[in-house]
C-alpha cells in the first residue's frame, strides 16, 4: 500500500528525478537548506555556486547529458562542500558581478551606496492633510 507522505501535489520533477531529489538533500544537510545571501528557504531555481574552478573541474560539456554532469557535481559537492555555495536564482544573478571589471563594479558600489531604500510605511489618511478645494 502506498503511504501518502504530503497533501500538497508533487511537482512534475520531484517523484522521476532522483537527481533533483539529491540536490534538495545535500541543500539541507550542507547548506541549511538556504540561500546563502538572501536566506530564502530552498526551491526552485537553486544552484550550487563554484567560489572558483580549478583545473580538473569538469565542465558540462564534458558530459554527453546535463545529467551526468549534475550527477558529477553533486558527488564533487559531496566531497568538498567548502568549495561551493547555495544561491538561490536571484542571488546567483548577483555573481556576474564578479566578472565586472573593476571600474563597472565601483560605479555599481557607488550607486548602491548613494540609494536609500523606499521607507515602508502603513498607508493611512492623515488627518491634517490640506482639503482638496475644487476650482469654482
Ligand atoms: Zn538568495
């Protein structure tokens, strides 16, 4: 008999990819199950991100399936955890940063430093704001 583990639909992913289904375990067991930078709970989109290759990484196309390829990198996670990080999409969107030169990356620092955030306030009718007095 078949034991229902969850309510909630699985995806289309979850119950024929043994793969996905690894990459979820090692995110929880190595990483928190979070991203590193934003702290957002694993799901989908998440990657594992090399801090640096080195010259005996393989690279996808040494690999006839992107299968394989996932199969080898989360064997080499496995064996060197301290090598990677776990992004989420967004976050690992922030790692083309890197490949700036410097000048595009202090530009980029200058802008961010000179941006205040929007301050989130709860909208409310202020009672002493000016009466709206139509043109007679
Ligand atoms: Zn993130």
């Amino acid at each position: 008999m078949a034991v229902k583990t969850h309510s909630k639909k699985p995806s289309k992913h979850s119950k024929v990819d043994p793969v996905l289904i690894e990459k979820k375990k090692i995110a929880i067991e190595l990483y928190y199950g979070v991203c590193y930078i934003c702290r957002k709970k694993y799901g989908k989109g998440f990657l594992y991100h090399h801090k640096e290759y080195e010259d005996e990484d393989l690279k996808s196309d040494d690999f006839a399936s992107t299968i394989w390829y996932h199969c080898y990198l989360l064997e080499l996670i496995l064996q060197q955890p301290e090598r990677f990080r776990l992004f989420c999409r967004n976050c690992h969107f922030l790692m083309f940063i890197a490949d700036y030169e410097e000048e595009r990356q202090a530009r980029l620092w200058e802008c961010i430093k000179e941006t205040k955030p929007r301050k989130h306030v709860k909208k409310r009718r202020n009672p002493q704001s000016p009466q709206f007095t139509p043109v007679k």
